[in-house]
C-alpha cells in the first residue's frame, strides 16, 4: 500500500534518510537474454533509476518527476540498491532541484547522454556524496561500442528528436504515475 511505502522510505528516528537507487529494466529481460547474440557482449538491462529519499521516488522523465517508491509507472524495481543516509533536510533537498530543474527538461532530455540515471547520479552525489555505480552510466557507451550498437545509432537519434518534438507544448513533455516537481515557493529572508 502507498502509505507503508511512503513511510518505509520516511526520515529515521536519529534524522538521517535513507537514500535508495531503484534499477528498473526497460527492456524486460531482453537485453539479459539477446545482447550476447546482438552486441558480442552480455548487458543484465537496459536501466531506468530513480532515487530513493524523503518517502519518495525522483526521477528524470519529461522534467523532474516524484511518485510512491516501486508505484511509479515502471513498475516495480528489478533491483534496490543502498546508497547510504543523508542528514540534508528535505527543504534543502527541493531548493536544490528548483537550481538543477531547467537543465533536465524534456527539451533539454537525450536517450543516450543525459538521461534519467546522469540525473540519479547528481542526485545521489548531492544526498550521499557518491554517484550511483559506473556501470549504468557507461552502458550507453558500452553498447555504441559494438557494430550493432553503431548501427543502431541513427535510429536511436530519431527515437530522440521524435520524443522532444512529441513533447512540444505538453506541460512536463510527459505523463505516467509520477507528479512533476514544484518546490513550495520559497520564504523571503
């Protein structure tokens, strides 16, 4: 249920939270059972993450974007990984997404350089003081490595520019279970 999720996730007692990095697999287990075949090489996924803190799920997805943990529409993680605690307050948290908002938009968005996981990484850098593990933010380049990867390559720019134009004029450029982030208006001094 979303209120045991929510809580689950909510600030501990001693006033640190807990920061967590959802892995989901885009391609279903495809990219487990086929990239030997494809690519030369074996890849576990093709990841989507989201951070875990404050009792919700932030991710990048036409815009900054929050939701229950696990009920967002990606379903549930593939696998949860602890990145640690952060004793930053909440209030700093948003202050700091309001700052990095305009550079993840979905006009701003690219498949394969500045995705959903670069914005779990600067997340978690800025809650924990490390980034989320370098091998779902090298998989890009891992994959264009490869002859498939490199013929794939054209068609994965036009997916790219057809996903900003189609977002053109929707407010957040997506939709799904997440809400976009709007920080409270901050207090004057």
């Amino acid at each position: 249920d979303l209120v045991r999720a929510r809580s689950r996730f909510a600030m501990a007692e001693s006033g640190a939270t807990k920061v967590q990095l959802h892995l989901y697999d885009l391609s279903q287990g495809m990219a487990r059972a086929m990239s030997a075949q494809l690519l030369g090489k074996q890849i576990e996924g093709v990841w989507h993450t989201g951070i875990i803190a404050f009792g919700e799920e932030w991710y990048f997805g036409g815009g900054i974007q929050r939701g229950a943990p696990g009920f967002t529409h990606f379903g549930r993680p593939l696998q949860v990984l602890d990145l640690g605690e952060t004793h930053l307050p909440r209030e700093v948290f948003e202050e700091f997404l309001v700052d990095i908002a305009p550079r993840f938009t979905m006009q701003t968005y690219n498949l394969l350089r500045h995705n959903c996981n670069n914005f779990s990484d600067e997340v978690a850098q800025f809650l924990v003081g490390e980034g989320i593990p370098s091998h779902i933010l090298s998989l890009p380049d891992e994959v264009l490595s490869t002859p498939f990867g490199q013929q794939l390559m054209p068609m994965l720019s036009m997916m790219d520019a057809q996903m900003r134009t189609a977002s053109e004029g929707a407010p957040f450029g997506g939709t799904g279970n997440g809400a976009a982030f709007a920080a409270p208006p901050r207090r004057s001094a």
